[in-house]
C-alpha cells in the first residue's frame, strides 16, 4: 500500500470519530443546468448539467433532513447562531434559459429560494458558448483540421472516444487563453465549418425580459458573475475590479435591484486565491462564492468572500451527499483546511 492510499484507509477508519467537525452549519449548492432526459449522444459538457428529476429529488433529500432552505440574504444569521436548524441554499451559475423553464417550476412548487449567478454577456447575447458548439463539431465531423499561430492541429475523430479526448484536450487549451486572444482561437476553429459563434447563446442563454419575470418573485436573488466570465488569474488586478463592478451597475440597472453577491467564474484554487479575495472587498458585494469543495462553518463569517460549494452533477448519489454533509469527504479527501477558504 503506497502512502497515499495508506492514509485515505486511515482516514476513513478514523472518519466516524472526526467527521463531525468537518460537517459545519449547512450547505452552498452549486448546479448550471436543469434540463429534461435525453437519449442523445453527448460529451463532456453532461457534467454540469442534472435532470429535472434529480433536481426534485435533490430539494426532497434535503426536505427529509429537515434542513432550511434559505437565500444567500439569510447567511449571516445562520452564521452568527441566530437560527440553530441546518441549512442549504441553491445556487445556479452562468444564466441558462432552463433556469427559468425547467428549475424554476420545481423550486416554485417546493417553494425553494435559489441564486442565479449571471454572466451579463449571456442576456446581451454576447457570449460565445464555445463549449456547447465545440460539442456539436465534435459529434458531426470525423476529422477536425485547423491553423493557430503556425502551428497545424489535426485530430482524428472516428470513434467516440477520439471526440471526447479531443474536446478535453481542445477546452484547455481554449481556458489558456483569455479576451481578444481566445476570440481568435475560437474563430479559427469554428469558421472553417460554418458555425456561427453566437448561435448557442441566442438559444441557450436567459434575455433580459426571462431575468426580469425571475426577478420579481421573492424566491429568486439574481447575482453577479461577471461581464466576460474570464478567469481571475489571467488579469489584472483593474482588470478584476471592472468585471465585477461593470456587471454589477448592468444588473442594477436593468433589474433596478440592489446586487450584493457574486460567484468567481473558474472558482477553483487555481483561479482563486488570496489576491482574488483580497480585492473582492474592495467593492460592494456582501458574498463571493468559489469552486472549491467544503461545507459552511460558523467561522465563514470572518470569510465571505471564500465561501465553499457543495458541486452536484449528474453523478452525485444519495451516498456521495451523505458523506459531504457528515463532513465526511472533507476529513478523508478533501481539503486540508477545516474551514474551507483560499
């Protein structure tokens, strides 16, 4: 047994006795989409995606726990012990339109309140959802050919598993890039096959008027997710403090509402760390939520502009939410860091 195993056995052995402190006060639920089943053939971009079933089903494991369900606006008081009962708070990220076709009827009826975190470009229909016309390429062609800065890229795509090597290999070296640059890259690839970059957001992304009629229910808080959804540790400090300030005055102004939280696009630790908290609070959000995987503890109040987020996908089982939520997962393979931050 080599040491890094030899330690996840240890741990779990010890898990029953320690897990406790890993469990906290409740959960942040990170999800993208809500959308019906579908029996066609798909590739990576499944991952942030969940069934209107396993949505249900997700609000009802919750319900038998007897958990609260509250908005990012309840937080402080359950931070500071004002209410004593667990909670969960469901939060949306990005701005799809099955938002509000597919999510919002379940939460309705289970009169669940949830966050959606919106990218501004997506109601502006300026963003290129390359990820979803990557996918489309990938399933038609059998072979993709294109030129990049004098370098040729050839990928053979006969078999199932080609395409999906081929988009995992294609989405990172997209992420390298960031603004005008990735434009480029993105242009370069779709062009030669006709694939209009905005086709996907037109069909995909929630409008300004959806984003209005959500507003307008109390169960709904709209956040920030930035204009451009660039990675935070591509750019620079100014750079930073724009996207989320100009996005911020966009929704203010069109939803005449104040917005007082934000979740970092790419909120992993390698897009988010000390600097990017730093100058969060340098602007007027309240709450900044990140990829990283933890549950909530008292001890956030001190860090709420590092808050954890329990990531549900179409893989997550009942099992996976019961060892996150006993702190389980935390305390055998999680972070090292009790109180998950920076």
């Amino acid at each position: 047994m080599d040491t890094t195993k030899g330690k996840i056995f240890i741990k779990n052995a010890l898990s029953p006795f320690f897990r406790g402190l890993y469990q906290g006060l409740g959960q942040i639920v990170v999800l993208h989409r809500v959308i019906p089943k579908s029996s066609n053939e798909r590739l990576r971009n499944t991952g942030i995606e969940i069934t209107e079933e396993h949505l249900e089903e997700l609000i009802i494991y919750f319900k038998k726990r007897n958990y609260d369900f509250i908005s990012l606006d309840d937080l402080p008081d359950y931070l500071q012990g004002k209410m004593k009962r667990k909670f969960v708070i469901f939060t949306l990220d990005d701005g799809y339109v099955d938002n509000l076709t597919h999510a919002y009827p379940i939460f309705k009826k289970h009169n669940v309140p949830f966050t959606i975190y919106v990218t501004t470009n997506f109601p502006d229909k300026k963003a290129v959802l390359w990820w979803y016309l990557l996918e489309d390429l990938l399933l038609k062609e059998q072979r993709l050919t294109f030129n990049f800065k004098e370098e040729n890229f050839n990928f053979n795509l006969q078999s199932y598993t080609d395409k999906e090597e081929t988009f995992n290999y294609l989405r990172h070296f997209i992420i390298s890039y960031e603004g005008a640059e990735q434009l480029n890259l993105i242009d370069t690839i779709f062009s030669k096959y006709s694939m209009p970059l905005y086709e996907k957001v037109e069909d995909l992304a929630l409008n300004w008027n959806q984003i209005i009629q959500l507003n307008s229910d109390p169960l709904v808080t709209i956040a920030a997710h930035t204009v451009n959804h660039p990675s935070f540790k591509a750019i620079s400090d100014s750079q930073l403090l724009q996207e989320v300030n100009q996005s911020v005055k966009i929704l203010e102004s069109r939803l005449n509402t104040p917005i007082e939280h934000f979740a970092y696009p790419f909120g992993s630790p390698v897009e988010v760390g000390g600097r990017e908290v730093e100058l969060m609070y340098k602007t007027k959000i309240k709450t900044s939520t990140t990829g990283r995987k933890g549950n909530i503890m008292a001890e956030h109040q001190n860090h709420m502009h590092a808050l954890p987020r329990l990531y549900v996908g179409p893989q997550t089982t009942e099992r996976y939410l019961n060892d996150f939520i006993s702190g389980k997962i935390s305390f055998v393979s999680g972070s090292k860091q009790r109180i998950v931050t920076v």
